[in-house]
C-alpha cells in the first residue's frame, strides 16, 4: 500500500475517533457545556501540519478533560535522531495522533488516559495504549477493566494482551517513588508487521476505550464521596504530574519537535497537591 494512503488512512481515523470521544463526553455530562477548540500550527513561518485541542473543563463528571489530534512533519533535531526507528538514515519524519485524559470531578471515578499515533520516518509504525488511575482501588473495576482489554487483545492475537500489559506496567512507573501509576492497562510501540493487521487493531483499541469509560463513569457517576476522597485524589494526582513531566515519552516526543505546549501539556491535572 502506497505510503501516502496509509498516514491518510491513519489521521483521518484519529480525527474521527477525536469527534466520537468527544460527541459521548457532551452527552455524558448532560448539561449546556461545550469544548474549547484551539487549532495550532506547528510552525507558522513553513508549513510542518498542526493540529486542534479540545478541552472541556469544569463540567458535572469531567473536571479536565483533554482530546488532541495533531498531524506534524518536518526534520527531527539532531540529539534526537538516534533514539527513532529510521530517523538516522533521514531526519524527515511525519507524524500523527490523538490523545486523550480525562480528570474527573468524583474521585472515585478514576483518572483515564488515552492515545495512538502512527510515525513515519524512513520506517513506519504504529504506537499507543490506554491506562486507568484511580486514587482509591476497586479491585471489582481493575478485573473488569482488563477483562475488556484480554479480550480484545486476543481477538487480534493471543499474545499480545501479556505482552502489552507488562510492557504498560513496566512503563507507568515512578522509579523514584517505586510504585506503579495506577493500576495499568496496554502499552505498544514500533507495531510495523503488518499496516492491515495493525491499523485494525490500533482502531479497535481506539473503540474500546471509548467502551470502556463509558462504562465506568456510568457506573459510578451517582456515588457519593467524601472530603477525604477529594484529598486522596489531590495526592495520586501529584504522581500523576511527576510522570508525565519526568517520564512521559509523549510530552517529551511533543515537546523537542516543536508541538503546542498548551495541547502537550492538557494531560496535566486541574489541581494536585503534594505531602
């Protein structure tokens, strides 16, 4: 398949995906607020592509909640040739992707993260994944949650759900604090064996996380909490903050090609606290 065709068939899937997540975002929240849509170029002197954010804040359900697509090309500096597939014959790359967090305003309700891309270098790949962090543990919801995420897995290939969660594990953790993120998911990178095999996966992925936080703010949008809850919440959100400052290869991805700070950055919570 002709290269071109596949980063159209890639980007036009994340931006429809970005509409769908956010078309059931409205819905859930069942009240009169809308996104806030900012459209960026990455470089406004030559054209490098771009992309829009959209952030929702403030709502009944979703105190933050942030979905980006973004579509970027153009040279990768120097010091980080070495670190991408095929970028050191080439400095040429092109780039695309959605991104969603959302924080909630019930801390029962965890924190959900979001996002695939798909990279072009003189190799091309797909990459992603999803995870949940909730600042008080429901063992019931963390069974449920990768129930959902083996079978899909397996529709696909049965040794990707293993593999793919313990590279998630091993990925949301904070060596300083020596304790996990949350309480994981899936995490791919460098998928390139086969464009059709992968696509689909990377697109039922995609619909399943859209299955998946439905269902859990669903299920506990009516549960009453607590002032001790809301501090608990404050504090997982800390840790939160210090890995994708410190950890996150997305943010720093984002950051060292010229990407919009504001949409980089909207994975960030509302309000976090520190001991």
């Amino acid at each position: 398949m002709n290269l071109e065709i596949k980063k159209d068939l890639a980007s036009n899937w994340f931006k429809t995906l970005q509409d769908a997540f956010c078309d059931d975002i409205i819905k859930l929240e069942k009240n009169k607020l809308k996104f806030k849509s900012t459209i960026w170029k990455k470089n406004i002197k030559r054209d490098e592509g771009g992309g829009e954010y959209r952030m929702l804040q403030n709502g009944k359900i979703f105190e933050k909640v942030g979905v980006n697509f973004s579509k970027v090309y153009g040279k990768f500096p120097k010091k980080f040739q070495k670190d991408i597939p095929g970028a050191q014959k080439d400095p040429r790359f092109w780039a695309s992707g959605i991104s969603v967090v959302m924080h909630m305003k019930n801390p029962l309700i965890p924190a959900m993260h979001f996002n695939t891309r798909y990279i072009c270098t003189t190799q091309d790949w797909f990459g992603g994944g999803m995870d949940v962090t909730p600042s008080k543990i429901d063992k019931n919801e963390k069974k449920e949650f990768h129930r959902i995420l083996r079978n899909m897995c397996n529709r696909h290939n049965k040794k990707y759900y293993k593999k793919y969660k313990n590279w998630c594990d091993e990925y949301f953790y904070l060596p300083h604090r020596e304790e996990p993120r949350g309480i994981g998911g899936i995490f791919f990178d460098y998928k390139k064996e086969n464009f059709e095999k992968d696509f689909k996966f990377v697109r039922e992925v995609g619909v399943t996380f859209q299955l998946i936080f439905n269902k859990i703010i669903s299920k506990k949008i009516k549960k009453k909490w607590t002032a001790k809850d809301k501090e608990m919440q404050y504090i997982k959100r800390g840790r939160y903050t210090e890995f994708n400052l410190l950890y996150d290869r997305g943010t720093k991805f984002g950051l060292q090609t010229g990407g919009n700070v504001e949409g980089i950055l909207m994975s960030l919570p509302p309000l976090a606290k520190w001991k």
